[in-house]
C-alpha cells in the first residue's frame, strides 16, 4: 500500500493507482477531473520518485517541476506528501 498525505492528514491507496480519489477525500478541490482545468494542482513536498512520469495533460500545462494535478497522478508506491 502508498500513503498520500495532504495537508498532514493521510490515505492509503494500492500502489500503482490514481491519487485521484485518495485527494478528493482528504480536501483537494476538483472540477473537470480530466487535467484540463488546473484546479487540482498539488505540490509535492516529499516522494516525488514515488509518482509515475508526468502525464501529457501535466506536461502540457507547464507545471513547476513541484507540482502535480491530482487527477492525473499515479503513485507506485512509498509516500507523497503534498499540499494544495
């Protein structure tokens, strides 16, 4: 199992899964839950090489090398910790 933890609190989730739910429960705003909008942008504070490459939605939003949308990310295992 992975531990996402925004904000100081935390979630497990099945490693080599979307982060997608695990953040909609622990606070992260969502809208089009497709990586178009840019409302679920978290920072990665720790764990990084535990996400899977930057999906193509990321890349083409121009997101500093810290951040992730929450609806795109896939953790492989190990923790992330992130705010929002």
């Amino acid at each position: 199992m992975a531990t996402i933890v925004i904000d100081g609190e935390e979630k497990q989730v099945a490693d080599g899964s979307p982060i997608m739910d695990a953040c909609d429960d622990l606070g992260v705003p969502f809208a089009c839950r497709a990586g178009i909008c840019g409302t679920c942008v978290i920072t990665i504070l720790e764990g990084m090489e535990n996400l899977a490459p930057k999906t193509q939605e990321e890349e083409d939003m121009g997101l500093a090398d810290d951040q992730r949308l929450a609806c795109q990310a896939v953790i492989n295992s190990g923790t992330v910790v992130a705010s929002y």
